[in-house]
C-alpha cells in the first residue's frame, strides 16, 4: 500500500514539476513563457561539444529538476517526497563510525579544487566547505552563502547523536533540508567516506579549531 | 609600442603583487584590531573595496592594449574576401559601433537569430570576410604568448559604448524567447554539487570566501554594476576577459563541464542578465581581481 502511495506521488510529481517550470517569485513574474522542453533544447545545445562521460553532468537527476521548478521552497508533500527519498540514499559507514581525523578534515574543509573540467582525475578533492560558510575563527577567508559553523559541536555538546546528523547532513543535505543549495557530497561520490568522516571531525573533535 | 608595452606589463605585475601584500595584511589588521566576527567581516570588505578602487585607474589598465589591437583588427583586411570587418553590422548599422554594444544582444534578421557580440563577430568573420574562424576560436581566450582576436575586437567595440545604459533588446519573439530560456538556464540545477547560477547569484550581500557575489536574481545595482564593468582586465589572470570567459569559469567552478563557446544557452543568460542590468553604465575595459 506504502508503494502504491509513492508510485501515485511520483507520477502526481512528474505533472506538478512541469506546471512549475516558470520562476514564480514577484520580482520574476514579468518574465516570458517558456515550454521547458525549448529549454533543454538550448541546454542541449550548450554542451553539444561536451565528451560522452561528462555529459550526464548536464542531465537533471528527479530531485534537481523538481527543486529547480519549485525553485527551491517545495511544497508540503513534495518537500516529504524529496527528503524520504534522498533520505534513503544515505549510506552510513559500515562500523558506525562517523568521527574521522580533524586535521584532514581542516584540509578537505579548505581545499576548493577536484571534478572542474580543468582538473585532473588526481587531482584532490575537497569539499570547499570554507567557500560558503565561516569554520575556525582563525580563518577570516570564508563565505556567507552558508550559516557559520562555529562552535558546531561545542554548541550541540559534542553528542554523538549530533555528529551522526552532520554525517547524513554532509552526505545529502537534502535528507535534512529538501532542496538544500549544499551539494549532496556523499550522494555524488564527490567525496569519500573517510572525507566526509573527516569532516566530521573538524565539526566536532574538542581539539579542532572550531571549537576553539 | 613596445615600451607602452613593458609600461603596462610592470603596472599589472606592480598591482598583482600589491594587491595580494594588502589582502594579506588586512587580513593580520582585521584579526588584531576586531577580536569579534563582524567588525572583521566589515574590515575585510572596507579593506577590498579600497584595493579595488586602487586598480580601477584607467591610465594604467592594460585592458586598453586589447582595445588598440581589436581596432586594429577591426580594419584588417583578411579571409577569403580579403576585407575588413568595417561592414559588419553590430546591430545599428554596417560599420556603426557606437552604442552598438550597449543594445546587445538582439535579434538579427540577415542570422535569423538572437546573437550577443562574439557571435555576430564569428558570423561577421564568416559571411563578410570568408574567414575560417577555426583559428580564432580556439583562440577565443587567450594565455600566456597568446593574444585573442575575440577579447581584443569585444574589447574594441564595448569600449565604444562607454558612458551609455544597457539598453535590453527585447521587441522581437525570438529575443523573448531567449529571456524566458535565460532566465530558466539561471535557476537550474545539475552536475555534481547541484548547483545552479542562482545558488550563488539570487541574494543580496553574499560572498564566496571574500569574494563578493552580484544578485542577479531581480534588476537593479548589482546587475548594472557587473555587467557594465565587462569586459575586464582580471589582474590575477594577467588578460583581458569577456562574459563569455566569466560564464565559461563560473561553470567550471559548479563542477559543470565546459559549456561552448559562443553557444545560444550562454548568449540566453546574456540576455537575461543585460535585462537585469538594464540602466547601467557601461564603462570598459574595467579592470578586476
């Protein structure tokens, strides 16, 4: 019965994405029309050139094309359909442990380079965390389009509990937040497991410097 | 030349370096003289907004190189026609360049579509000329000990629009067409870090690391500033650079692959950002980060 409810959902998703293509917010709605399938025709177009294994970047997954025509406040029971399903995407390390090394996880907080077309498959991957959101107070190069992480784990008592929610959270964010603007690290496989461990860390080890 | 040459090169080297010796240093005086979060933040952008109107001196932007050499270029007689560019038609007229810049991108009846700059000068080079523009595109951004006919001629032609509005081309259904598709292109997610144009473009006041963000997601200031300072000297990059670079990077940067140069999703966001920065002054080569 649960499957049946989902299946009609999806199917009752699919025809609310499309009636949605339009931004909707005042300041856009003198904006013209267009059929979204016009669209992807220029996107098409866009990256006609593009090699066949970078190309499936291009091509919207379910949960960005409706966040895209939600614009990214999705409804009620479309924000449930999002967060159940990106939900059951998060894969918990194998032993239960979430909490890495602190210091590898400053690195991969800091390291903004890995998966641009002007990289290499060596490059290092980071997680860029630095570029939106502000971690140690030490480091004053950081961005706002993401809440400050001081103190994360000081404030939320170094739980356990807690450092288990930023491990889902840093692998989907949007098993927390339907349409969250983070990137679903995890989800991607842009970042490892040990990484996102890491990372982890760094919000909540007592001795990392955003605790300090 | 070859003197205004080494001129220019020491002043961009002379910059670079003092630009990067203040930012650190006004890092150090931001964490000493504001033990709190927000005073630092407000030091820090006071400190980058001083820098940048440092190097924003038009007597010592190299930008303007690329100016001279576009006019040059502009009146080269080259292709299989072996005639200059001076019969294109940037959108007033064949050989008409002032203002031109101003009211693109708009729909051209001889192309049969919506063209930015660096398209209708590739199908200028084409019809007009009888150029194989195979060399001029792979070209199309230029490095180290290799100029760009595109940065040089877009530099040219936008320079001759200085001190006049954006004025958004937006009569012909083919232009609607290409806003609508703009706008669209701007809020959809993909790749890896599902990011879109807005995620870092929809919102007042944001940065990346200290890097401030213009909002394009409504009209007004910070669509009028940014799109009337491009094209631009990048000091970091020691080259001048087009809109056609600054969204080639930005998507570089969403983990996106490389979109093609001079293709119509990016002249759509164009369009949609020329639409949003509709009244503002155009005063190029700017010169940047």
């Amino acid at each position: 019965m649960k499957m049946n409810m989902n299946m009609i959902r999806t199917v009752m998703l699919a025809g609310f994405a499309s009636s949605l293509a339009q931004p909707g917010s005042a300041q856009q709605a003198d904006l013209p029309k267009v059929d979204p399938a016009v669209v992807e025709a220029y996107v098409a177009g866009t990256w006609r050139s593009t090699s066949e294994g970078w190309r499936a970047r291009v091509v919207q997954d379910e949960t960005q094309r409706i966040c895209t025509a939600a614009r990214n406040e999705p409804s009620g029971a479309v924000f449930d359909q999002v967060r159940d399903k990106e939900k059951a995407t998060v894969a918990f390390p194998a032993d239960g442990v979430v909490v890495g090394d602190w210091q590898r996880g400053a690195q991969v907080a800091q390291r903004g380079t890995g998966g641009q077309f002007t990289d290499t498959e060596q490059t290092v991957r980071g997680g860029n965390c630095y570029a939106c959101h502000q971690m140690s107070k030490a480091e004053l190069s950081y961005g706002t389009l993401g809440p400050s992480l001081t103190n994360y784990g000081k404030d939320r008592k170094f739980d356990p509990a807690e450092a288990r929610n930023a491990y889902a959270k840093i692998y989907n964010a949007m098993s927390v937040l339907p349409c969250s603007q983070m990137p679903r690290f995890g989800f991607h496989k842009f970042l490892s497991e040990q990484q996102i461990k890491d990372v982890v860390a760094y919000l909540f080890d007592p001795a990392s410097p955003v605790n300090k | 030349m070859t003197m205004r040459t080494s001129l220019f090169s020491a002043a961009a080297v002379a910059l670079g370096v003092f630009g990067a010796g203040l930012l650190a240093g006004q890092t150090a005086n931001g964490q000493q003289a504001a033990p709190t979060q927000q005073p630092a933040q407000d030091l820090s952008e006071k400190e980058i907004e001083r820098y940048r109107a440092m190097i924003s001196d038009p007597m010592s932007n190299p930008g303007y190189l690329n100016v001279d050499r576009g006019e040059q270029l502009w009146s080269l007689a080259r292709g299989t026609r072996n005639v200059s560019l001076e019969g294109c038609d940037i959108g007033l007229g064949p050989g008409k360049l002032e203002g031109a810049f101003a009211q693109l991108p708009r729909f051209f009846q001889d192309a049969g579509k919506v063209m930015d700059l660096e398209q209708r000068l590739l199908w200028c080079m084409t019809a007009i000329q009888g150029l194989d523009t195979k060399d001029v595109v792979a070209r199309r951004f230029s490095g180290p000990g290799r100029t760009s006919d595109m940065e040089d001629l877009v530099g040219f032609i936008a320079n001759k629009s200085n001190g006049m509005a954006y004025q958004p081309q937006l009569q012909h259904p083919k232009e609607q067409e290409m806003l609508a598709v703009g706008a669209a292109i701007f809020e959809r997610r993909a790749g890896p870090w599902d990011f879109s144009c807005a995620t870092c473009h929809a919102a007042e006041g944001k940065r990346i690391r200290l890097q401030g963000l213009p909002d394009f997601s409504k009209p007004g200031k910070a669509a009028q500033e940014t799109m009337g300072s491009w094209p631009t000297y990048r000091v970091s990059q020691s080259q001048m650079r087009t809109m056609q670079h600054r969204l080639w990077d930005c998507y570089r940067q969403m983990r996106m692959p490389a979109p093609d140069y001079a293709s119509d999703g990016l002249t759509a966001l164009t369009v949609y950002m020329v639409r949003q920065a509709a009244g503002g002054e155009i005063q190029v080569p700017s010169i940047k980060r």
